[in-house]
C-alpha cells in the first residue's frame, strides 16, 4: 500500500468522554506481565487513557507492548554486561544471541507504538482528545455570585 496508513475507522470516536456517563478505565492489567512488563503498562497505560487511546479491547495489544518492552529492557541490560560481540566456546568472537533479541523486540515495539499512536508520524494520524477534567458538584444556592459557576450552569 502506498502512502500513508489509514487511521482506524474508530479511532476518531475512541474517546474517554464517548458515551454519556461513561467511565473510562484501563483494562485490568494481565497476570502474565511481571516486572518491567508490568511497570510498563501501568505507565503507558495511564498516558493512553488519558487520552483517550486505549479501551477494554486495547488490553491484547497493550500486553503485546509492554512485553516487548521488558524483553528490550532486558536484552539491552544483557548486552551492557556482556557486550555485542562474545567469544563462542570454540573461541571465534561472534554476535551476542542478546542483540538479536533486543533487535526484535524493537521490531515489535515499533509496530504497536504505531497503533496506538506513540510514534512522531502516527501521532499526526491520531485525533487525540483528553478526558474531560471531572468538575465539583454545582451548588444549587446562588450561582450569580461567581461568573464561572453561572457559565457552568448554562452549559449543562
């Protein structure tokens, strides 16, 4: 396909604030992810949400992601300890088995990051729209009193 990739058909509609009343939330974080897997999701996961970029049926995805993400943390950690190139058990130096992986992972994690709209050239495809901070409960006695109140009573 040539050009750009097409914005999801729903993409512009995934929005916190979609149906009246609603409560948007993160998906309930998989058992599988464990250490920097977990970490992560519960980071980018937070930022997602708040724009308005991941629902419950994003959570597949998001896992996808975050376990990408750990696998590259840990093959990177791997490869400052052992370096990019070791010294096999017949002595020839060839490529760390940890860059290969690191390579991979990266891979993955490009591709999701796309999807959800984290990349520089995918966030210009992506109409992001934050959630709506949760105003106090109005109250009912005198709302002449403060200018913003009475907008806020003519708005709702």
């Amino acid at each position: 396909m040539r050009g750009r990739k097409p914005k999801p058909a729903g993409m512009s509609t995934r929005r916190a604030d979609r149906e009246e009343g609603a409560v948007a939330r993160l998906p309930a974080c998989p058992a599988h992810l464990q250490g920097e897997a977990r970490k992560e999701w519960w980071r980018t996961g937070r930022k997602l949400l708040d724009c308005g970029l991941v629902t419950e049926i994003d959570g597949a995805a998001l896992a996808l992601y975050c376990q990408a993400w750990a696998r590259w943390v840990e093959a990177e950690a791997n490869l400052s300890r052992f370096g990019v190139v070791i010294k096999s058990p017949s002595g020839f130096p060839i490529q760390s088995p940890y860059l290969a992986i690191a390579n991979k992972a990266m891979e993955q994690m490009a591709k999701l990051l796309v999807e959800f709209g984290m990349s520089p050239s995918s966030r210009t495809r992506v109409a992001v729209t934050p959630r709506p901070p949760v105003a106090p409960p109005l109250p009912a006695e005198k709302p002449e009193q403060d200018p913003r109140l009475l907008l806020r009573v003519l708005e709702s």
